[in-house]
C-alpha cells in the first residue's frame, strides 16, 4: 500500500478562523485598515516592543519596497544585500532607484557575513540589508556598530525571524526598518500579507501617507486635517482587513504554534544528529544568544551529486523536500546589475548546492515525522 505524500509544508490550522473571517465578512467592512488590521498591527508593536509602528501591508515585498521608497534613493546610491536569500530583499531597492551590491555569507548560520560588509561600503552606500535566514539572527550589534560608523541605515528582511530575538531584543526592531512575511509557508500567516515595522520614528508620518496610496488620508481620519488629498508618492500596499481577521487568529494563538515547531525541531535535530556526522552531512547553527524561531529543518550534503540523489530519494518514499535559493548574483538579473568578475560570493556558491529542506510546518504530526526521520536515517551517502 502506497504511504501518503508527506508535504514541505502547510499553514497551521487554528480553531475559530472560520468564525473569525465569518465575523469580518458580517461586519461590511472587509477593506484595509479596519478593526482587525488595527488589533493587528497592536499586538505586533506590543509583542516586538522596541518598534514604534506597525503597518500591515500585502506581502514581505511591498514591505521592503515601502522602506525603499521611505530612503528616497539617488541616482547611484547603493544597497549591500545578501547574496543568499529571496529575491525581494534585491528586488525592492533595485526598483525604487539603488543600486545593488552582493555580499556573501557565514558558513555557520547562512547569514550575511558582518566581516565582509565594511568592505563593500563605498560612498554611495546608502543602506544595509539584512536577511535573518531560518529564523536565526544576524550578528546585529556589530552590524549596527558598522551602519553607525558609516552613517547607513539597516533594514531587516525578517522574513523568516518572527518572534525571534538577538540577546534579548526581538528580530525585526533592531534596524531601522523591520520588514514581516505572512506568506503560507511562514510560520504566522494569512496566505498573503507582511508588515513593516518602523524603528526610526523620522520615518513614521511619510509611511503613513506611502501606505495611504500617497494621500494625508490617515491625517484626515484622525481629525488632524479637514479633508485629504494627493501629496506623494505612494501605492496600494493595505492589507484586506478579512485577511487580517485570519492573521489575528494566527498571532493570539502564536506561543501554541511556536511550541509546536519548536517540538518538531528539536525532534529533528536530536534523531538525526548521529546520522548526519556518520554521513557527513551538517546540521543547522544557532549561536547561544539567539533565539530562533524554528522556521525550517536544513541539512547541508556533501556535494551537489548526493544533494540530487537524497532528494529523489525522498520522493521516491514519498516525502516532500526541497533545496532553497540560487544565489542572486548568479541569476540572471544579478549577472547584470553585478558582473559576475566583481562579486565573490563563494560560501552563498557552495550552500546553494548542497543544502536541502526537510518537512516542517505546525501540524506535522508525530507519526509523519518518525517517518521522515526513518527515511532519512536509512540513506547512506
């Protein structure tokens, strides 16, 4: 009898978001920026304390694009990004004026490599992304020591971190922007959707009006001004407050669902951790000092040729995995921005080609784990 498909990933099930979404529908009003969007962005502010604000918007990307936007670019200004990470955290600069500069990663956590950013400063550098990968944090105060040496500003592509934290202090408040996903595959999500957080209070009236679609809109509802109009640029970044009513039902029942992954990776890390040196295959890295948040279970291969024949492997015992991102300075569009002569990017190179995913989502049940544990612990590289 053939055994079930086993997913990369699902979004956790919550009891009572049918009800919740039932009651935004009942309610008439379903557009941005109603009553769930602001019990929303309330209980982030509340739950990452060092931010100022919070504002929903559509994705993670429209999120990096409103900072972009907010850091009013010049021609020839330049951001430093990551190599290793999604193309957003690129992507959103590049199309609001700056120009990008690829830097390459740790070998330990996959994150950017805080030795290599000084290096990439040139006059021109306006900015600093940085890109919390699997939940774990960048090495932040020496990240931030450097961006106040140099007078830049630092965004968090917090993407993956969450409700992790840095020495105590929650991922996503630390830069001068923090910048959430709510994409299915996250951990809190809503199928679609992200947030900004604002740590920069220099910043707070002007995203106001950026997220308004330029408009003093939020000026007027508050009774500051007697009506508003156009005074800048801006987009349709608001998230649907009937997507917000499922995302508050995610975020009141956060602890629950970290618990739950935090189980599911532990699980993974203690059963497999005997294997993976037998086959010299590395675990994932997290320093004393984080907190992480249990976002994905990765394992780097020996080579790119036993990375291919472990995943069909997998398929093969129907179990879903998955390698993860090609590094941007060798995509196409990285090629030109960043001529592949003038970006070294060597450890991004070597981890794109060997690490591979592993199932992880809130509702992986005990039975399905031990058999993906199973599975793997009777592969031989």
């Amino acid at each position: 009898m053939m055994q079930e498909q086993i997913p990369l990933n699902m979004p956790a099930y919550i009891e009572g978001s049918c009800e919740a979404i039932l009651d935004s529908l009942k309610s008439g009003r379903i557009a941005g920026r109603g009553l769930r969007t602001t019990e929303c962005e309330n209980w982030i502010v509340k739950n990452t304390k060092h931010s100022s604000r919070a504002l929903l918007t559509t994705s993670c990307t429209h999120a990096l694009e409103l900072s972009a936007i907010l850091m009013e670019f010049k021609k020839g200004d330049e951001v430093i990004v990551p190599s290793y990470t999604f193309v957003s955290s690129a992507l959103a600069f590049y199309m609001h004026g700056a120009r990008v500069r690829f830097c390459d990663i740790r070998k330990d956590t996959l994150n950017i490599d805080e030795n290599l950013i000084e290096q990439a400063i040139t006059k021109r550098t306006k900015a600093i992304v940085v890109v919390h990968y699997a939940g774990v944090a960048c090495e932040m105060d020496k990240i931030m020591s450097i961006a106040a040496k140099y007078g830049i500003l630092v965004i968090e592509d917090n993407a993956h971190g969450f409700l992790g934290k840095y020495k105590g202090v929650n991922l996503g408040s630390i830069g001068d922007f923090g910048t959430l996903s709510f994409h299915e595959t996250k951990n809190i999500s809503c199928g679609e959707g992200g947030a900004i957080l604002l740590n920069n209070n220099n910043f707070l009236q002007r995203a106001e009006i950026l997220i308004e679609k330029g408009t003093n809109r939020s000026q007027f509802i508050s009774g500051q001004i007697d009506k508003y109009s156009w005074v800048d640029k801006g987009s349709s970044y608001v998230l649907s407050d009937l997507l917000a009513s499922l995302l508050y039902s995610q975020l009141r029942n956060s602890k629950e669902i970290q618990f739950k992954r935090q189980s599911i990776w532990e699980r993974y890390f203690s059963e497999l951790s005997d294997w993976a040196l037998d086959n010299e295959v590395l675990l994932p890295f997290v320093p004393d000092y984080c907190d992480q948040t249990y976002h994905m279970f990765y394992m780097l291969m020996p080579s790119l040729t036993e990375r291919s024949k472990f995943i069909k492997y997998l398929s093969d015992h129907n179990v879903s995995s998955a390698f993860h991102y090609v590094p941007l300075h060798n995509s196409i569009m990285g090629s030109k921005l960043a001529p592949e002569d003038q970006v070294k990017c060597p450890v991004s190179e070597e981890v794109s080609t060997r690490l591979v995913r592993l199932p992880m989502f809130c509702d992986l049940s005990f039975s399905n784990q031990k058999r993906v544990i199973n599975t793997v612990r009777n592969f031989s590289v």
